[in-house]
C-alpha cells in the first residue's frame, strides 16, 4: 500500500537527479536510474546510465545546463508511480561571440518503480513547451540564421538551435505543446505503465 513515504521518496528521487545533474555530482545521478530504464529527450536517446555518461560529456563540452524546477507531483499505484514537475532549463550559448541564455520551458515526466524497497527511475521524458534565448547584456543582439530556425520545432527551436551549435543531432518528433496530440498520447503511455486513468 503506497504511503506518504513512497511519496516523499518519489520526490526526492526526482529532486536528487536534477540536482546531480547541474553539480555534476555523476555517481549520485546514476544511482537514481535502474539499469534498464529509458531517456528520451532533445539530445539523447538511451538508458538511463548511458544518459549519465552523456550528460558528463556535455558537461565537458561546455553546456553546463542548470534546472529551475517547480512542486513535484506524484501518483501512485502499487510500487509504480508517475513523476512530474514543471521546469525551466537554463543554458549558457555562444552566438557571434556574445553570451546569451537559452531557457527552455517544459514538463519533466517519470516513470518510478520500487524494487526490492527502494525506488528508482524507469524512465524520464519531457513535454516542450517553449524557450528563449536572453542576451546576458541587454541591448546586444546577434544574426542567427532564419532558414535553419525555421526547421526546428516551434516549441524547443532555440533548445534545438543551442544543441546543434554543440555539434549534437536534435529529435524532431518529441512531445511537445505546438503539437497536443503528443502531449496527450505521452500522458495516455505513462499513465497507462503505473494502471493509473489519465486526469481529465
């Protein structure tokens, strides 16, 4: 029977793997996933343990992302349970030589599952919403070039465009509000894992 416990592990399971992620904190980061769990996100596409090791080599490249994270929210069934919490992704990228942030806003989805008592992640998506990039001094602009632009996706463009600058290949066909369809079979898929009906 799932408890305010199971609750309040679940949430720090998800706090814990952010948190790891933007200290670099990488052993603690890998500990949060079971060893067959997936990720699929903008930049990567793998389990969970693999993700950590990307993350590491991003770091190393540059992008040192940090997570503005919102509440938790937690639903259970049994020793499955589904995460998720609103979040903004602050990058630094260079355009022209000048700095700017790209903040890209989006719902952080979790699948979680207690095995042998103690919870892990299953899985880990995101709905994108949209972004922005933000000069770090106001006033400075940058030529970013429009036809690439255009053929990114209109709700994660400047996450995509911030990647590629980084050499890395962007998943155009992600969850994302610009196309609701997705959003809600996402929502179906992780509801449907835990046995747990969609909130209407």
């Amino acid at each position: 029977m799932p408890t305010s416990n199971d609750i309040t592990a679940i949430t720090q399971l998800v706090v814990r793997e952010r948190e790891s992620r933007d200290l670099g904190f990488w052993n603690r980061m890998r500990e949060c996933f079971h060893p067959d769990s997936k990720v699929n996100i903008s930049w990567f596409q793998g389990n969970g343990h693999d993700f950590v090791l990307g993350s590491k080599d991003m770091a190393a490249r540059g992008m040192l992302a940090k997570h503005r994270l919102g509440p938790v929210l937690v639903s259970l069934n049994g020793d499955r349970g589904i995460a998720s919490v609103s979040g903004i992704i602050d990058i630094p990228t260079v355009i022209d030589g000048k700095e700017f942030t790209l903040s890209a806003h989006c719902l952080m989805l979790y699948r979680t599952e207690k095995r042998a008592d103690v919870w892990r992640l299953c899985s880990f998506e995101c709905i994108y919403r949209r972004d922005e990039l933000v000069p770090c001094l106001l006033g400075q602009t940058a030529d970013l070039p429009v036809a690439l632009l255009e053929q990114f996706r209109p709700s994660y463009r400047n996450l995509s465009y911030s990647l590629h600058l980084k050499g890395y290949a962007v998943n155009s066909e992600l969850p994302g509000e610009d196309r609701p369809e997705t959003a809600l079979t996402i929502l179906q898929q992780h509801f449907s894992w835990a046995g747990l009906p969609v909130p209407d």
